[in-house]
C-alpha cells in the first residue's frame, strides 16, 4: 500500500476476500500462515488492526503495562 491507510477502502478490500485471498493477505502481513481455525471476521479485523498500528503506531507502554495489570 502506498501512502496513508485508507481504513474503509482497505476494509473493503478485505471484504471481497474469500478464505483463501485472506490467508494470502494474512502471510503479506504477519509472515506467518494464520491458524486454521480463525473465522474470515477475525482475520480480517486482525489483518486492519495490525496495518493500523503499523501506521499509526501500536499502544503506548504505559497504556501496555495498564491493560497487563488489569487482566
């Protein structure tokens, strides 16, 4: 992707996928198959997300040790 994140127009994008397109699209992102037993949803909120904190940068440490002592 070139540019900026486009979150909508990717999600689309992500949408038109069948199983197969998102495993595809899940290597291209995470270098790794993903696990057989994920529903397309999941991969592909999965697959934004992670472009996203790409992007936009992940959570910050402090927000990180927050969320490690709440659960």
């Amino acid at each position: 992707m070139s540019g900026r994140l486009d979150i909508q127009a990717r999600l689309s994008e992500l949408g038109d996928l069948d199983r197969s397109g998102l495993r595809v699209a899940w290597i291209g992102v995470f270098e790794d198959a993903p696990p057989h037993h994920l529903s397309m949803t999941f991969m592909r909120k999965a697959i934004i997300h992670e472009e996203q904190c790409r992007q936009f940068g992940g959570l910050s440490p402090a927000l990180k040790r927050a969320l490690k002592a709440a659960g």
